[in-house]
C-alpha cells in the first residue's frame, strides 16, 4: 500500500464551431493532469464515426507532437486522464471507453468509482456484451449503449443507464448520433461543470480545465442533472436522478481539486485556507515559523500563519521534475523519490520551532521522512498540522484510501502516531472544523473515509470488485 493518496480521474468534452476540439482537449487534459497520470485518451467525432487514441502515461507521453499531428480535426471531442480505483492499469483500462451497437457508437470518460458495476457486467454479459477491459467505467459505456438500442435519443438512453448505477459517477459521453453528454450522480460525489466561449461549449471536472482551454466558466452541474450539447453548441438541461441526501467528496477541496478552481460554489484555494485558520484555531502552538508540505500543504499553511501571527517561511525546495511518488512501482523506488522530491531549507529550518503544515497521514511513513529530513537540517522542533481529519474508513466512492486495517488512525492514537512519526505534537482538523471551512460549498458533504457515514448504504460491494 502507498502512503501517498492517489487523485481521481479528470473529464472533458468540448463542441466547438472550428475543428479544433481535440487540441482544445489536449489542453484541457494537461491542465486536469493532477486528477490522473496513469492513463491518457482524447475521443474525436469526425463524419459520423468515433476514432481515438488512447495509452498509459502522463498526458504528453501519451499525445506526442507526433500523435497529436495525427489526430483528426474535428468539432466534437472528449478526453479523460485516469488513476485507477478500479482495474489495473492497462492500456484496455484506459479511457474514453468506446463501445459499438447496432445503432452507432459512443465513446465515454467517467470519474467516480460504481460500486454495483459488477451485478451489472454479470446481467450485460448474460444479454450477450463482451468485455476487454477489467473496471467500471466499460461496464458504464456498455449498459448505455444497450440501454441505446431500445431508445430513439442517446440522452434517454444516458439517463435509463444512470438510473441504475450506484456510486460515484461524473460522466462524459461522445455520440456517433453528434451529441455530447454530461451527467452527474445523484449524490453529486464528484465534481463536473460547464463553460462556454464564442466557438462553443464545454464540460469539464473542474473550472480550471475551461480556464486553459478557453472557455468562461458558467456554473458547477447539479446532483442528477444531464446536460447535452450539439454539434451546433446549443445547450440542453435536465433533472433525471434525484436523491434524498448529497454527499459531495470534501477531499476533493483538502487535496484532490487545483486550488485555481472553483468547485460547487467555493474556490478551493479559500478552502484550504480555511482549513489552515481553523487548525490554528483549534491546535494553537508556540513556534517559530509555519511552513507547508507543498504542494498540498501550502495554502493551509497561509491560513494557519494568518491567523496564529507566526511568520509564514518556506521550508522546503520541491524539485518539480520528480513525478509523484506513488507513480514508483516499488517501495524502494518511492522512499527515493520522496528524498529527491522535497529537499529543507536548512539556512531556514535550523534552530527553528516549525509548524509543519500538510494534508493527510495514511500510514505515516512519508509524514516520517519529512519530519526527519528537516530535524536533520536543524529543525528544533517540528509540529504536525494535518488540513484532514484522521481516516478511520474505506472510500467506495473513487478515493485510493485502503482497508481499514492499514491505516494508521486505527491502530495508534494521536500522541502515539506523533511519536511513531517523530513529531513533538501532531493535531489533525475536526469533522465539524474542515466542514465549516468548506461552508461556502452549495452541497453537503460525504465525510465517509472519516467518520464512516456515507450517503448511500453500499451494502456488501467492495471498491476492489474488479482487482
């Protein structure tokens, strides 16, 4: 198990009056790059047929200049970069998935993690689907498109399927019948919006996906809301789910969404400042100076300097051409990465009382290198502020948080966690403090991985139901 959280995976979709949707994707995509660096894949609709490219990588290893030369030009297009919750990671994991019918072809990218997808591959297959893939997101695209044999529009096809999924689902789907559509759970887990510019419109998961492709961001998609959008750009809304409860991914503001985004009604970047003020509040501590772990730590750590008047410092140098350490397939390989990825200051970390600043623990023992690099640069003393609240539970929702067993919340308790870590105090943000730090969220929030309340009673399916 990897002690560092892996992010969700990153959507988008554009129409636009020129032929230039799939560099506007390809743009896109680098931008949403934080979700997702497993697996890249832009779908393009030229004359009535879907083609794509698709692979494992970071966005530009998987659209080299060659292959992005090679991409058709078209006014329709959709991408997707993915991490795997479910499924290994494989080229045939890789997303759009893109699924043949009697009808035509569409082509989708979802984010979120379905916790009943394998009750519905076992009925597809018994109707006669095949499968090559091993995760959710293909049993998603096939159900739509057998839902699309029986109905004249995909949309009614699209909101048939949704009907019948349950979890966590942000959905882009491409179709030969020159449409695309967004859909968004019921619950709204996962993040989706839309945009638009003079040429056309777009979906994207977060706002600052439509920032870098150029479109002005219009307004976040509701809970159970699909939106379709023709080759001509026009905008079509409707609600075909609903829900009696809403359990929007708080996460996705502590770590998963780009602080320049806006997510639900909030910036992400007010947020995790929030956050910061609120540990300040409630785990006040003598120090010296305050410095975050970045990038996740940073803003957090304004907010905490902010409000505790201790001098906001930075600790450390991030070498920005190490990817992220859980891309390493071995421990080794990752231990390395953390050392080369985050060097101390140590003319200002020595003789120094720091108020460490980051946001989460899973297991502990990146937290414990961090903390030992900088005490052997001098610090005095290092005081741990986490911008989550301890995790205690599984996510089924998309979220890479293991079993309960591995996490290290459920075996220590917080003095003896700071102990084993090597830090002189360690205060993690309350439930109720990170919600009131994200009070300005339209949505409720799932606080699942914390407390172990979901919004759905997920019964006896399991996120690992492909693995």
């Amino acid at each position: 198990m990897n002690d560092i959280l892996r992010e969700e995976c990153g959507v988008f979709g554009a129409v636009t009056n020129s032929d230039e949707a799939a560099g506007i994707t390809y743009n896109a995509l680098i931008a949403l790059q934080h979700r997702g660096q497993e697996g890249a894949g832009i779908a393009v609709l030229k004359n009535g047929s879907i083609l794509y490219h698709k692979d494992i990588g970071l966005v530009n290893e998987v659209f080299t200049p060659q292959v992005l030369e090679h991409l058709p030009s078209a006014r329709m297009a959709i991408g997707h970069v993915r991490y795997s919750t479910t499924g290994t990671n494989s080229r045939e994991n890789a997303q759009p998935m893109v699924t043949e019918y009697l009808k035509g072809r569409i082509a989708t990218a979802h984010n979120g993690n379905v916790v009943n997808a394998a009750e519905i591959k076992t009925k597809l297959k018994e109707y006669g689907c095949d499968f090559a893939a091993t995760n959710d997101s293909e049993v998603v695209s096939s159900l739509i498109a057998y839902e699309a044999l029986s109905k004249e529009e995909i949309e009614d096809a699209v909101a048939e399927a949704a009907k019948q999924l349950r979890g966590a689902f942000s959905l882009v789907v491409l179709s030969s019948k020159n449409k695309l559509i967004a859909i968004r759970d019921p619950w709204g887990f996962r993040p989706l919006c839309i945009g638009k510019n003079a040429h056309g419109a777009a979906i994207a998961s977060e706002s600052c996906a439509l920032d870098s492709a150029g479109f002005d961001f219009i307004r976040d998609i509701r809970p159970g809301e699909m939106v379709s959008i023709d080759d001509s750009g026009n905008v079509k809304s409707r609600m075909v789910l609903t829900s009696s409860h809403i359990g929007f991914c708080i996460f996705e503001y502590v770590y998963f969404s780009r602080p320049d985004s806006v997510v639900d009604g909030m910036t992400v970047y007010e947020a995790r400042v929030n956050m910061g003020r609120q540990l300040a509040k409630e785990y006040p501590v003598d120090a010296d100076m305050v410095c975050g772990v970045p990038d996740s730590g940073l803003e957090a750590a304004v907010g905490y300097a902010e409000h505790s008047g201790i001098p906001l410092v930075s600790g450390f140098v991030k070498n920005r051409y190490i990817g992220r350490s859980f891309i390493f397939p071995s421990q080794t390989q990752r231990d390395a990465a953390v050392r080369l990825k985050l060097n101390p200051l140590a003319c200002n970390v020595a003789g120094k009382r720091i108020v460490l600043v980051d946001d989460s623990i899973v297991r502990g023992t990146t937290s414990a290198k961090i903390i030992r690099s900088l005490k052997h640069a001098g610090a005095k003393e290092v005081h741990l502020r986490i911008s989550s609240p301890p995790f205690r539970h599984s996510c089924h929702f998309g979220t890479d948080i293991d079993s309960e067993e591995n996490l290290i919340a459920n075996h220590l308790s917080i003095e003896e966690i700071a102990e084993q870590i090597g830090a002189d105090s360690l205060g993690f943000i309350s439930i109720e403090g990170l919600k009131a730090a994200c009070a300005g969220c339209n949505l409720q929030f799932c606080t699942g991985c914390f407390s172990g309340l979901y919004p759905i009673d997920i019964g006896r399916h399991t996120k690992s139901q492909f693995e």
